[in-house]
C-alpha cells in the first residue's frame, strides 16, 4: 500500500476531515478510506475528460453543419449552443462506454 504527503490549504483539510468523518465516522482509517475514494475518483474523471478531448480533433469540423437550421441568433448564442451540444453528445458517448 503506497502513501502520499499532501499540503493543502487549511480551509480544504477542515472541510474534507468533516466530510469524511461524517461518511466514515470517527474511527481510525476514516481520512484514509475518504482519501482513497477522492483520488479515485478524481483520476478517474481527469482520465475520462482526456479521453473526450482525444476525441475531438477539430472543434469546427466536429460542429460544422449542427447549427445551420438556428437563425436569428448572435455568434455569441451559437456557440454557447454549440458547446451544450458538443457536452451532452461526449457525455452520452462516455456513458455508453462505461456500461459496456
């Protein structure tokens, strides 16, 4: 089993020593078992958006033609669209890999 020694800002240990005394209670392994579980998951989601942005080569061409039946709307707006779409698609497709 490896260890790690982390300073973090004072604020941040309060707040994470509750959450994980709260989850955990307040026996020995507590901050550990909570610590674990936040790395997990931490790594698994920065490996995750890797992979969505491994996937989208060229933003433009990924968009290209989604939005051409949108009218009357400012660049601004299209965009802002254009990235919910682009979202809720890598969202859906991430989604269906992690069930397989």
């Amino acid at each position: 089993m490896g260890s790690l020694k982390l300073y973090v800002d004072d604020q941040v240990e309060n707040s994470f020593r509750r959450a994980a005394m709260k989850k955990f209670g307040y026996g020995r392994g507590a901050l550990s078992r909570a610590a674990e579980e936040a790395l997990a998951r931490w790594s698994e989601g920065s490996e995750i958006s890797d992979e969505l942005l491994d996937t989208v080569q060229d933003p433009v061409s990924t968009i290209e033609g989604l939005l051409k039946h949108v009218k009357g709307v400012s660049s601004v707006d299209l965009q802002k669209q254009a990235s919910k779409i682009r979202a809720k698609r890598t969202i859906a497709k991430s989604a269906s890999s992690a069930s397989r």
